[in-house]
C-alpha cells in the first residue's frame, strides 16, 4: 500500500470520528438520568439545636482495632453501653457529636441553643451488660470516637401545605445555624429556625426569610421562600426552596398563617 493511500485512509478514519463524535456525546447526553436528591437522608443528617444538654451518656469508645479512631461504612466499632442501658441487637443509633460553634445566632429568646452534628448512624450486633458492639450503617461523614448515640428515626418527608397563608412579619424568628458552623446557605440547603411546635409551626408549611433596613426603618427584603421539614418543640430544620440573596445566619424567618 503506497503512502498516499495510506495517508487518504487516516484522513477518512479522523473525518469519520468527528462527524461521530456529536452523536455519541448527544447520545450520551439523552441516556444520562437527572439526578435527584434524597432528602429523607439529607435530612437524617442535617444539623440540630436543643436548648438543653445532650445526653452522652452512652457513646462510642473506639474501634476493635487499637488506635482506630475514626470510621466509614461497613467498619465494627465498640459502644460504651450495652444491656444495662438498653441496648439491644439490631437497634440503629445517630453517632452525634456538640459542635462548639462562634458564628450560631442567640435566636429571638437570646439564650444560645447547642449545636448538634449528626455524623451518621449504626446498628447494633452484639450486646454485653456495659458494652456492645455495632457496624457503621451510613455516614454523614466520618464517624469519630466519642460521639454519643441517640435512637435512629429516618425522618419522613412532610407534603407541602396546598394553604400558602401570608407571613407574619410581625412575630419572625431567626435561622440560628447550618451544620458545622455553615453560616451561609444556598438553594436546597437545610438550616435550623429557633419556632417549633411550641409557636404553631407544622411540617410542611411555607416561611419567609427577609431582613429589615438597619433600624427597623424601610421596606422588608424577601430573601429566599423555604418549607418546615422537621419540626420539634423549639426548633425546626427548614430548607431553602428559593433564593435572591446567600442566607445567612441570623435571618428573620416569617412563619406563613
């Protein structure tokens, strides 16, 4: 074969793989599925405030293997705790930990509320009198020695209220944090609102994140629309559903009546 039929033979197969090149990227483009978001787990692991001390008592002590201190999915750990504190085999349990966190608003009370990060959570396998042993069933993200344990509930997601209602400007409350010292969040993203049940707040009903002109004095700036997800007495993990600005940590929240 000469060189010129050679060299003709190269210039067709580059040619062919351009003119393919659009489809294949466009084919690629049509198969790809959209993704989609689980919020019952973002939820699972979202960050949480209590007003009162958490309980420690029963916590993770470490790994089996000595000096492990930190673990991922699948990996055994031990549990200071067992039967004598109500452990018990194939019970789940959030590994959470106190985060010391600078930036978390006192909220509309003044009183600052704990900061609690969820890491993930376990299963028990193996009970003994003060002790047990567990397997990582999810991360958060890694799991630490010392984090203590609350009884795992995977939260349901709420349905929106069809009822918009108007937001009461008049009585806000205030986004208090983000996890891990988050002071800012986006569209999407989960924050925690110091009202709870205890102020008439439901799962799925609609909020208003505003601010005010300094003083008090103009108009009120909408700065992003948001739903309850999880609603406890005192507080509410919220999430962001619109924006037209970042939120930011001590944000008036306006509850939709």
């Amino acid at each position: 074969m000469s060189r010129d039929v050679r060299s003709r033979i190269r210039c067709a197969v580059a040619v062919s793989s351009i003119v393919a090149a659009p489809a294949l990227i466009q084919a690629q483009i049509t198969t790809a599925r959209p993704v989609t978001r689980d919020y019952a787990a973002e939820m699972a692991c979202s960050a949480r405030a209590i007003a009162m001390p958490a309980d420690t008592s029963v916590r993770i002590a470490g790994g089996r293997e000595h000096g492990k201190t930190l673990f991922g999915p699948g990996d055994p750990l031990v549990v200071k705790g067992g039967s004598s504190q109500g452990v018990k085999v194939g019970q789940e349990y959030f590994a959470r930990r106190v985060i010391a966190d600078r930036f978390m608003s006192p909220g509309s009370d003044g009183v600052p509320p704990s900061s609690i990060h969820t890491a993930g959570w376990i299963r028990i396998v193996e009970v003994q009198s003060d002790s047990a042993i567990a397997t990582v069933t999810k991360v958060c993200d890694a799991i630490e020695e010392g984090d203590y344990l609350e009884p795992f509930v995977k939260p349901a997601i709420p349905a929106t209220s069809t009822a918009a209602g108007e937001p009461d400007y008049a009585n806000p409350g205030h986004l208090v944090l983000g996890d891990e010292r988050r002071q800012m969040a986006a569209q999407g993203d989960l924050m925690v609102l110091d009202r709870g049940s205890d102020h008439g707040l439901h799962g799925g009903q609609r909020l208003t994140i505003f601010r005010t002109a300094p003083g008090g004095a103009g108009p009120i700036v909408r700065i992003a629309e948001a739903t309850a997800m999880i609603v406890s007495p005192e507080t509410t993990i919220i999430r962001i559903d619109t924006t037209t600005d970042a939120v930011l940590v001590g944000d008036l929240v306006a509850i939709h009546r």
